[in-house]
C-alpha cells in the first residue's frame, strides 16, 4: 500500500466548531506524521488558521465567490493539481461532498447525510451522543479503526499579556441562547458588585444594539466597557485570550476563550452542553436551569414560553459564585 503523502480538510463553517476541530488536526497529525496537511477554511473565519496546528498550506472558501452546488465544485477542482491522497469532510453539508469529489482526492471520507455518499468514497453513521470535538475525531477513528489522544482543543495564541478584566458576551446565533436585556442587566450587576476586575462588554457588528441596550439599561457603568461593534474577530481573539476571565452564553466566542486557555463561565439555554459545551474541562463551569420538562432543547427560538424561561431563571447568586470561584483558582 502506498503510503499517504498529502490530506486535504474541509474544515467546519461555525466559528466555535472550527475551534473545535483543532483536536482533529491534532488526531490526522498523529495517525499520518509524515504526511502534507493542507485545510480548506471559510472566508470570514480564516483568520483562526493563524493560531491553528501546523499545516502545509490553505485555501479561502468563499461562498460568495463559489456560489451553489457549482460552485462548490468548481472550487474543488481547482486543488486538483495537488493530488490528496485523502479528503476528510468535517462539515455535514451536500455542498462540502461536491466539493470533495471536485478535488479528485482518492479517498473521500465524510459523515452519512443527505445523500453526500454519492460523493464519498467512504462515509460513516455519526455516533449518538458525542461531543462534537469527538465527533469529529471519531470520523477519523472510523476511517483508520485507531485510537487518538485527543483531551483539548487549542489555539496557539501568541503568548498574552493577561489584563485584569473578565469579558461578558451575552450573545448568541439563535435567540434561545442569548440573555434578554433585563435578565443580561441584572447578571452584570451582580458580577460587577462583586469583582474588582475591569468589565468588557463584546458583540459583533449585528449585537451591537442589543449589547448596547444592555449597556445603556446599566445603573452603573463605572469600569465597564462596550467593545460591541468595535472589533474585528481576530481583535476579539486577543481580548479573548487576554482576560482572566469570561462569563457567556454558548456561542463561538466561548470556544474561542477556551482555547486560548481562559477560564469560562457558560450560560446553557437551548442546545446541549453534552454536544456543545466549550471542551477544556478545566478552568470551566457549565451552568444550567435545569428545572424545565423542555431542557435541553435544540431550538434556535423558544417554542414553550416565547423568551427563554431556562435563561430568564438563572440564579445570579450561582454565577457570582462561578465568577468568583474561577478567578481564586486562575489568580
């Protein structure tokens, strides 16, 4: 059998899964030492890539650019000249399966799903119950029927100076993950009474009126900061790996922080923490209702009581506690 000399992967579309592949990386690099990897990453996201595990080269997929099924493909075709040896398809879209059949790698390995085996030379049934990281290494784990150590994810930030700051994000994607205003309000006022830490508030471009609601509903915003809007994800990254500390909901900026070894404090509303909760066990709290017969749900709106009951009950006492629990230990 000849040996594998170059892999190609299709890396996740979501920031916080794309961190979460960093363990995959890791698994491939361990199953195939001598082999090229090279990584296919989505434009706006590729920024992550600089702070990734060592790969040869990658290439910006722009859905913009690439449009459609065609697209896809098309893109595909352009790698190739390289002659992968081996495609892993991490994303669970048809589109990503085109694209792995338009690079005419020998091998193309991916998940079972809407008809994507059409594409894949060998495709696999996703296991019940995973993490997502293990998820995505048991693909590997599949395809080869070896065992991978793979206990964290992790960016390789630059070395950071950490500031006495805790970063709070109280967004989300999907509405049944992001903290209301006045629940959001009350949480930061009950963390900023019992902190000495500077505060910074974080949002993208399309948060920024509702971080800024929540900012603007603050009685006092004495060492508190808004940097909703104000930065570009590569900059959030650096605050990030920077704090000593960050309270937020489950998004992509949590994995992020994770990562890059700060300490978290997850809120969970919808979605499962089994599958999704930042992965580092250390130096992270999960914090859940856990009251509600719908807990947890996996719905991006709130089909029960129209607002987030599972966020809108948390106790803030049991976050302070978390907060303050976690700084001790990281101080």
């Amino acid at each position: 059998m000849k040996p594998v000399t170059n892999i190609l992967v299709r890396l996740p579309n979501w920031l916080g899964d794309m961190v979460m592949s960093t363990a995959f990386i890791k698994a491939l690099q361990q199953q195939y030492p001598d082999a090229a990897i090279d990584v296919i990453a989505k434009k706006g996201i590729d920024f992550l890539l600089d702070y990734f595990p060592a790969h040869r080269n990658h290439f910006i997929f722009d859905k913009q650019v690439h449009k459609g099924l065609r697209g896809a493909y098309r893109f595909g075709k352009t790698l190739r000249d390289n002659h992968y040896d081996l495609f892993f398809c991490l994303p669970d879209s048809f589109s990503s399966a085109v694209m792995a059949w338009g690079t005419g790698a020998k091998q193309r390995i991916g998940y079972k799903k809407e008809l994507r085996s059409f594409f894949l030379s060998k495709s696999y049934r996703k296991k019940k119950d995973l993490h997502r990281v293990d998820e995505y290494v048991d693909l590997l784990q599949q395809f080869t029927n070896a065992l991978y150590q793979h206990t964290q994810v992790s960016l390789l930030h630059p070395a950071a100076v950490k500031k006495n700051a805790v970063v709070i994000n109280i967004n989300s994607e999907a509405d049944s993950r992001r903290l209301p205003v006045e629940k959001a309000v009350t949480i930061i006022e009950a963390v900023q009474k019992n902190i000495a830490q500077e505060i910074i508030l974080i949002g993208s471009n399309k948060e920024k009126d509702h971080v800024d609601a929540v900012f603007n509903g603050l009685s006092n915003i004495h060492n508190i900061s808004n940097l909703a809007g104000k930065t570009s994800l590569r900059e959030l990254t650096d605050v990030l790996a920077s704090a000593q500390l960050m309270l937020t909901t489950d998004s992509g900026p949590a994995h992020v922080a994770n990562a890059s070894g700060t300490p978290v404090v997850v809120l969970f509303g919808a979605g499962n923490e089994n599958n999704t909760a930042p992965y580092n066990a250390v130096n992270r709290t999960i914090i859940r209702l856990g009251q509600l017969p719908c807990e947890p749900c996996v719905s991006n709106t709130c089909k029960v009581f129209g607002t987030p009951q599972c966020l809108l009950q948390l106790d803030e006492q049991k976050i302070v506690d978390a907060v303050t629990a976690l700084l001790h230990q990281s101080s």
